[in-house]
C-alpha cells in the first residue's frame, strides 16, 4: 500500500509517516501544501492520499481543492481527509466532489490507529469511509420512530460500511439489513439509492437539511 500525504503541521505529519510505516503502509511522499502533493505524484500516482482539509496556499478548505483535482487527474487514488472539523457539511461537499474511494475522518476522534489503517486500504479499493463521530450525529437526529435496531443500521451504513460488514458486524441476514434500510428511508422521506456510495450522501444531505 503506497501513500502520499500532505500536512501543513510538520510534526503531525513526520509522526504520521512512522506511525504508518510501522503499519506497514509506505509513505512514498509527505508534503506541507497540496501544489507538492500535485507535483510530487505526478506520473506516479500512489494508492490514497492523505491530505489535511485546511493547509497551504489558500488555508480554507485547500483539502477539498486538492481531492478534486486529484480525482480529476488519477480518479482510480482513493483520497482519505484527515481533519479537524467534526462538519458534516465537510463530509457531504467530499462526497460530492468524489463519489467513490474516499473518506473523512476527524484527527480527535481516531483513538485506535487500526481505524486510520483501515480506512486508508478501504478508500483505495472504491469504498466511502465517514468518521464515526459524524455517523452517530446522523443516528441521533434520525426520527423518532426509528427502532434501536434501524438507529444501528443507520450508524453503520452511514459510517460507509456495505451491507454484508454491517449484517457481520450485527450477527443479522444481509437481506435483514436491505429490509431495514427500506424502512429507514421510508422514515427520513427519501429514495433508497442504489448504491451504498450514494445512501451515504442522501442521509448527509437529509441532515443537512435538518440544520442540526
């Protein structure tokens, strides 16, 4: 697994370097500012990026500028943002701008460094990964009427895990689970996607709407 990270901090990212390379995740570039991420994969492109969501040149949301363009050029590199901002609002504009391989997690809430690893292989094969600081803002202002079961459903899918991980994770049917999310959807009026990639961004938008 080769990964190119871009982080303003100097000493997050040569700590974030050992920490994955002792993962067994080689870093084959680190940068301060998304133009050397640009520059520095070019032709050569890794499996994921890492980029901080505000850095060098522009500070605001340079992460956002930088995924898009690495998207544009190498859509097949799985682009992982490590912030720290605990918006929603930063997960859905991701979403928007990369349907697939991609993810957003919050620096604070990545206690276990197995999750980081995880989500940095997962983004590189196809799959959405949502920090679940933001999934569970998700489960708590779902409906009312939501059982306990479909709030953990919700959780899960919301955090980007495909049917099958979610059934594996709660020990119930795979069909269970579509029957669930059918219901769930019903409950927050919106169109069952096809798609886990797109559930996602329609339950982001759902609680974008809610103004929570």
């Amino acid at each position: 697994m080769r990964v190119a990270l871009a982080e303003d901090s100097t000493i997050f990212r040569n700590s974030l370097t050992l920490l994955l390379d002792a993962m067994g995740i080689d870093v084959v570039l680190a940068v301060g500012d998304g133009p050397a991420l640009i520059a520095g994969i070019a032709g050569d492109p890794p499996d994921t990026v890492v980029l901080d969501a505000r850095m060098p040149p522009s500070g605001d949301q340079e992460g956002f500028r930088v995924a898009e363009r690495v998207h544009r050029l190498y859509p097949q590199v799985g682009i992982l943002l490590f912030s720290n901002y605990k918006f929603h609002t930063y997960a859905r504009r991701l979403l928007e701008q990369v349907p697939a391989g991609v993810g957003y997690l919050v620096k604070d809430s990545v206690s276990d460094n197995g999750v980081l690893a995880d989500a940095i292989r997962r983004v590189a094969a196809g799959e959405v990964v949502l920090d679940d600081v933001i999934a569970q803002r998700i489960s708590d202002a779902a409906p009312q009427d939501l059982s306990s079961t479909e709030r953990e459903v919700l959780r899960h899918v919301a955090s980007g895990l495909q049917n099958r991980a979610v059934a594996e994770l709660m020990f119930i049917a795979e069909v269970a689970v579509e029957r669930h999310l059918t219901s769930i959807f019903r409950k927050m009026n919106l169109p069952l996607e096809a798609g886990y990639n797109r559930r996602v961004l329609a339950i982001l938008r759902w609680l974008d709407a809610q103004r929570i």
